[in-house]
C-alpha cells in the first residue's frame, strides 16, 4: 500500500525493546507524519520493560510488534536508521533510502546484574532513544517530505 508518508524503519538486532521505543516516540511525536516500521534481524517478542518504561511516559507501545527483516527487505524506506552497533554491521543495503542513519544505544536487555538492576536501565535507554528520535524529527524538518514520498 502506496502513501505519500515518508517510510522510516528503526532496524536493531532483536528489537524486542530499542526499535520498538524509538517507534513509539516517532509515532507520539509526530503522529501520521512518518509510517514508522521497527525491525529486528533477529526479532523477538515485544519486551514487557520496555513497554512499561513507555507507559511511564504516557505512550502506549502495547500494539506494536517487531517485524523481520527478510519481509522488510522487499519493502522501499525514505530512512533507514540502526540503534545498535551489530545492526550497522550486519546491515543490508537498502538502496532506495533517501537517508541512512545510526545511533548506537545499549541493549537493555543485555545489562548485567540482577534483575532490579536490569529494571534501571530500561529508563536510561528510553531517555537516549527519545533525544535521538526528537534530533532525527529536527534533522528531518529540513527536507520536503515529497522529497521522500516513495511510491
């Protein structure tokens, strides 16, 4: 389905919490702006601490489910943008995007500790996402979005 929104697809490497909250506050930010896929080159299962910490900041994530890649990699994006270092080196190329970008934040998940200490930095990895997401929707107004309406 074809729509004059600029496509923008966070890619991690599991994305059951980093891709999913930078979709969250796109999505809040800028409402139908963008179409707004997350996608994990091993997707697991939407992590329950990163919906929680997102409830915290009054957006409701609860809905959204990550995608694969192989069923993304048939599809056009205006932005293509990492959130984890292994995604920008297993990265494929996706040659129609008008911009590519990467902003390397922690896995949550892979924190070390016990599980309270886990707990602590979902909040951390949440607040670097969204200043990364509100830079991305800064850099972003600088360009016509039919510039990056791809049909």
């Amino acid at each position: 389905m074809a729509t004059n929104q600029p496509r923008v697809l966070f890619l991690s490497t599991g994305d059951a919490a980093r891709g999913l909250i930078a979709e969250g506050f796109l999505r809040n930010f800028t409402g139908d702006r963008f179409e707004i896929v997350s996608v994990g080159g091993e997707p697991r299962t939407s992590n329950l601490l990163a919906s929680a910490v997102m409830m915290e900041a009054d957006i409701d994530t609860s809905g959204q489910k990550p995608r694969s890649l192989p069923e993304s990699l048939k599809e056009r994006f205006g932005y293509v943008i990492t959130i984890c270092d292994t995604a920008i080196e297993r990265n494929p190329i996706f040659p129609f995007a008008f911009g590519v970008g990467h902003g390397s934040v922690v896995d949550p998940n892979s924190a070390d500790g016990l599980p309270e200490q886990k707990t602590g930095v979902f909040p951390r990895v949440r607040d670097e996402i969204k200043d990364k997401v509100k830079q991305f929707i800064a850099d972003s107004a600088q360009i016509k979005a039919s510039e990056l309406s791809i049909a």
